[in-house]
C-alpha cells in the first residue's frame, strides 16, 4: 500500500487523537461503588479522601477506602446494627466494585474504623477484602455428597489436569453447599451436560472448562484434601503450573461469562488461567481418576437453634438515674448502670477516638478429625466379632474343623487390618454448625465456612465448645478506644475520689454514628503524667483493638478435655 503525503496529516490526526484518548483514560477517575449484602446499589463514591487498592496473585488484596464521616455512604456503612432509619441498612455485609481500565477490584468489607485524630478531624477508613477471600472459606470435605457424621472414603482425592481438577473439587464442594441433588455427569465441568442444574441463585460459581479442553492446556495434578480449604489444597498446584485464579463478581449488564449463563447480578465468577505457556506440548495419554466422587454493652444471645450463644449488641437509651447518683457528693459508678457519658462534642474532655465495627465472618463452623469416642474401637471389635463367630462355626466340622478355624482367624485379623485403615475416622469424625441467623443478617452473598481447630474429636464436649468458639471468632463486633482529659467534665480517681477508675465501664457518643446512640466500653489503661512545666494529668483508654476469647472459653475448655479423656479411658477399658 502506497501512503501519499496528502495522507499524513489525516494519520497524524487520527494517532493523536489516539495518543489524547489514551491518556484520557489513564487519568479518569475509577468508578467506585458501594452495594449491600444482597448486592443492590446503595451509591457510586464521590467524595473518597484516598483509596488504594492491591491485586494479589492467588492470594488476597487488601483495599482501602477513606471517606469523610458525613458522607452518606460513610454513614450508611457505620451503621452496622441498622440502628439509624435514615441509612436504610438492612445487611450486614458491604461490597465493593472498583472499574478501571477493564480491571474490576471487588471485595467485601472487612471492617470500618471512624477515626478522629488531635486536630479534630474526623474520617471513616473501610478496610476490604478481595473476593478471592471467599476461596479461602470454602472447605473440601473428603466425601461433599455425604453428611459431615460419615466421611468415606478418608481423604477426597482427584487426579487429572490441574485447571479442570481444581475446578472440579470447588464445583463439588459448591454443590454441598448449595444443597443440590443434581446428578453429577461424567464431567462435571462440561456445561452441555449441566442440564437442569440451577445456578441462578448461587452466590459463588465456577467458569466451565471441559477435560477434554484442559488435557492439552495445563500439566497433571493429584489433588487431596481431608477437610482443608479449597485455597491451601490448590496452592502447590497453581504455583507449580503457574496458573492464576481470576475472580470477578457478575453485574447486570456485564458479558455474559460463558454462553447461557443464568446468573443473580452481584455472583462471584471464579476461573483458573494458564497465562505464562508452562505447560505447551504436554501429552494426552492419561485417564481420569476418581475417589469418593437492653443495654448496650455487649450481651450474649442463643442462636434461633438454641445451641450456642452469640455477641448482640443493643440500642442503650440515656440512662436514668438510680437513686444512689442523686445523693449529693457521690463518686462512682454502677456497673448495672453506668453514668459516665463522654459526648464527643467541643466542650467535651475527648482528645481523640477510634470506632471500628466488623461483621460476621463465616455462616457455618466446622470442626473435628478423629471419630468421637468408641467408634472406631466399635468397628473393629465388630469385625473381630464376625471372625469369632465364623471360626466357631468352621471349627466345628470334623477332621479340618481346627485347621479351617486357624486360617480364619489369620485372615480375619489383615481384614481387620485393611478395614481399620479404611473406616477408622470416618464415622462420626466431623462436625458442623449452620448459624440461619447470622446468614440471614449477612445477606444473599456471605462468607460460607470456618474451620475451628481448637478440638479434633467430634461429638464431644470438646467439639461442641469448639465450634462455639468458632462461632465467637466469626462474630459481628466493634471496639472503642479514646482518650479525655482529667476533669472534662468527669473527675478520674479511686477509693471514692474520682467518678470512675481503672476497669470500670464508660460511655461514649461517636461522632459520625447514628445520633443518640452511646456505646458502653471498660477503662483498659490509664496514664498519670506530669512534669517540672506541667500539673499531674490523667489519660484514660475505653476498649482495646485485641479480640478477646469467648468468655469462659478457657476453664469451659479444661473442663471439656477432663470430659473427654474420662470417656476415652471409659472406652479403652
């Protein structure tokens, strides 16, 4: 092709207008909404102080989104109890899109901090986590179509190239979750053989790749898994065929992400991609191998199923005043009913704050690894009772009777042997805690699984405080932390001479949270200071950043294990 002059000004144009396009889009804003629990819209962000946002191969991102406190959609995201009408806050659970230059970072928030510093400014820091987090709650049972009492056989394990293996253990473990009785095909990441398989209402699904098509693609893997997540099973595979989990949540408008999807707007679409070339040329010669396809300090609740108890936090009206705090010249303060209200305001003694609020983590909690007590000893005295009784009945023929009992006693104890190995810890060997509450509060889109490892028997004392301690550690909570000055209004002082003193409860209103609303935390540490230019000042700190154990969780603990080894001592004997 020939290129006239007359033809360079146009080319010239055109590359310009190119080059002026391109850097339109390096510098536009990213499109930064917020949705709830169910994944409707609640606001495009306008007004963000600062943002920062990382992308981790096959790990978690971390994003950060800081907004001034009076911003509607900082207030709407402080609101976690749904205390204040006007958020409209139904759920628990916020989302997140970021859409920059065809990348989407989406993620769920991990926790808000309303953060007031020295000079009276006063932000709200949303910390998320990326999607991929929801890889990491998925757990891989040995058996996903049996019941969480019978896990046969031991270890799920599946052999075959390593994109359509691991999407095929994730899309097993999908379908217990979703409760499905769908019959599962030949290839389970065939799409043409999904038939009638619903997937509309799945928070979570997996991009189909047949094995046929990933035979030629990426090497061969043996995957296995005994009741760990889906991310620390797949973590050697995908670094050893250098292949990249991509996840990116499904909105309305967006491409479909393959051909007749029929997904809810806000699903996570999670795929494996092989971008570095690792494995071009490998072989097809292979098969595939299948095994066992009123106050507002915090109270504590029982769940709707009675079973274990849970952190609720309640609205705390003003108090009223007992009638000891209307005797003139009283110092101190009742627990039952604590007076003390710092009020974060200009004539108030607080010098800095923080407020940070978490949901829920996980909706079910799963916990165990051996059988509970006498189960595997029962197994193996049934065998061995099988034996006895059928070399009773050989022994008796004439002439061979005694020579046939040998035999059957020699060979009844390899097939206790082999049964032993086979059944030991399958029966009765796990257990799990589905909290309808908690997934309710959520929302559609949640975190699904937490494995408690604090106990390893299930259907033991044990078990049970276990997986009530996993329900405590995946709790919706906040902490309280600030700092005031000694006698603003409030004197700080012990043995009668001051309002209230180390250890006793103190409240609080927070500027950026719903109006009216005071929050009730202990005095964690005081400070008294002073020097040759300054009077002896006190400091005090309400609440601390640490998490604290379930309470009881310790003696309850040592109470569960004596509990437990008498039974194992009862069984043995």
């Amino acid at each position: 092709m020939t290129t006239f002059v007359s033809d360079l000004p146009g080319i010239y144009s055109a590359a310009q207008a190119g080059k002026a396009q391109r850097k339109a889009q390096r510098f536009a804003r990213p499109l930064v909404r917020l949705w709830d629990g169910n994944w409707v819209l609640r606001g495009v962000c306008g007004a963000e102080i600062s943002a920062d946002f990382h992308w981790t191969l096959n790990d978690t991102g971390v994003g950060i989104l800081v907004l001034p406190y009076d911003y509607y959609l900082a207030q709407w995201a402080m609101d976690i109890y749904g205390d204040d009408p006007r958020t409209g806050r139904t759920t628990q659970n916020i989302h997140i899109t970021v859409d920059k230059d065809g990348a989407r970072w989406d993620g769920r928030l991990e926790k808000a901090v309303l953060r007031t510093d020295d000079q009276g400014v006063t932000t709200v820091e949303l910390s998320f986590l990326h999607s991929y987090e929801e890889l990491k709650h998925i757990i891989c049972w040995s058996n996903p179509f049996l019941v969480d009492a019978v896990q046969f056989p031991r270890e799920f394990m599946l052999a075959g190239p390593s994109i359509w293996v691991l999407k095929t253990a994730l899309m097993m473990n999908l379908l217990r979750l979703q409760g499905s009785s769908w019959a599962v095909p030949s290839d389970p990441m065939d799409s043409s053989q999904w038939g009638n398989l619903d997937m509309s209402q799945w928070p979570i699904v997996i991009k189909p790749t047949t094995y046929a098509a990933d035979n030629l693609v990426s090497v061969w893997t043996i995957f296995g898994s005994r009741f760990k997540n889906w991310h620390d099973c797949a973590a050697g595979t995908l670094q050893t065929a250098e292949l990249m989990v991509q996840t990116r949540r499904w909105l309305q408008g967006d491409p479909l992400p393959w051909p007749g999807a029929n997904l809810r707007s806000g699903c996570l679409v999670v795929d494996i991609v092989d971008k570095s070339g690792f494995t071009a040329g490998q072989t097809s010669q292979r098969h595939d191998v299948w095994s066992g396809l009123a106050p507002m300090w915090e109270t504590y609740q029982k769940n709707a199923d009675g079973k274990f108890y849970d952190q609720v936090a309640l609205p705390l009206p003003d108090p009223n005043a007992p009638d000891l705090y209307k005797k003139p010249g009283y110092l101190g303060t009742l627990p039952t009913n604590p007076w003390v209200v710092y009020r974060q305001n200009d004539h108030c003694g607080i010098q800095t704050s923080q407020f940070i609020v978490q949901p829920s983590n996980a909706v079910q909690v799963v916990t165990g690894g051996h059988s509970a007590p006498g189960v595997n000893e029962a197994i193996s005295s049934a065998v061995q009772f099988v034996g006895f009784l059928l070399g009773g009945i050989l022994g008796e023929a004439p002439y061979i009777g005694p020579i046939l009992s040998a035999v059957t006693e020699g060979a009844f104890e390899v097939i206790n042997t082999i049964v032993m190995a086979l059944f030991t810890d399958t029966l009765l060997a796990w257990q799990s805690h589905y909290d309808s509450d908690r997934a309710a509060a959520s929302g559609w889109s949640h975190y699904f699984e937490h494995f408690e490892t604090s106990a390893d028997r299930a259907y033991t004392l044990g078990a049970l405080l276990s997986m009530g301690e996993g329900m405590w550690k995946t709790r919706t909570h906040h902490t309280h932390k600030l700092t005031v000055a000694n006698g603003q209004p409030y004197l700080i002082g012990d043995a009668g001479q001051g309002h209230f003193f180390l250890g006793d409860r103190v409240g609080s209103t927070v500027k950026g949270m719903p109006a009216g609303k005071i929050y009730v935390d202990q005095v964690t540490e005081l400070e008294l200071a002073w020097s040759r230019n300054a009077s002896p000042q006190w400091q005090i700190t309400l609440g601390t950043d640490k998490d604290h154990d379930m309470p009881f969780a310790q003696s309850m603990r040592v109470m569960a294990d004596i509990v437990d080894e008498i039974m194992s001592l009862a069984v043995q004997m």
